[in-house]
C-alpha cells in the first residue's frame, strides 16, 4: 500500500526568512562574526574563500542593515578592517535561525 501523500495545510503561516541574512554568504558572515568579538576582513576572507569584491559587497548590506559595523584603520602604516556584529545584528541572526527551525520543524529530526 502506498504511503500517504501529506499535503500542507495552507492555514499554516510560514515564517519569514530575513532576505538580508538569507544570502550564502552573508548567513556564513553573521554566523563567523557570531563567535568573535570581532574580526579582520582578511580573516573573513580566508574562512569563507569569497573574493574581495563579493565579500566587501556583503558586508556592506550588512553594515546597511545595521547588523555589523566597521572599523578602519592603519597599523604599522597598513590598512586593517575589522568587522564586529551588533545587538540588532545578534537579534535578527537568532531570529532568522528560529524561523528556520520553525519552518524546518519536523525535519530537523529526521
């Protein structure tokens, strides 16, 4: 006898994924910076394999969406950049996993 197809009741609400954080790479950023005070942008770079390009562009929407902040500045006449995630950052990353665990339910377990 063939297994019963379970089809989705549509009166329940699926939880919205945040779009800022729902990026690959912004997701793995938020994640790293997570469990760090803070953090190098050449350190970022070498744990996620982004380009430079690709990985400034992200951190900029995050910067733009208040989730991290940036410093710059020179040491030993070098430029470093250091990237740290905020309170709203922290809060909509947990957010953002707690919809996923919602929207996942049963199959996290699996």
């Amino acid at each position: 006898m063939p297994e019963p197809v379970l089809v989705p009741d549509p009166a329940i609400d699926l939880p919205e994924l945040n779009p800022v954080i729902h990026g690959k790479l912004r997701l793995a950023l938020l994640s790293l910076l997570s469990t760090v005070d803070e953090a190098e942008f050449t350190w970022l770079r070498s744990k996620t394999g982004s380009t430079d390009g690709n990985l400034g562009a992200q951190l900029l929407k995050l910067e733009e969406a208040g989730y991290v902040e940036v410093e710059k500045k020179f040491v030993l006449r070098k430029p470093q950049t250091l990237y740290r995630m905020t309170q709203p950052g922290r809060a909509a990353l947990t957010q953002y996993v707690q919809a996923l665990k919602q929207l996942l339910g049963a199959a996290i377990n699996a």
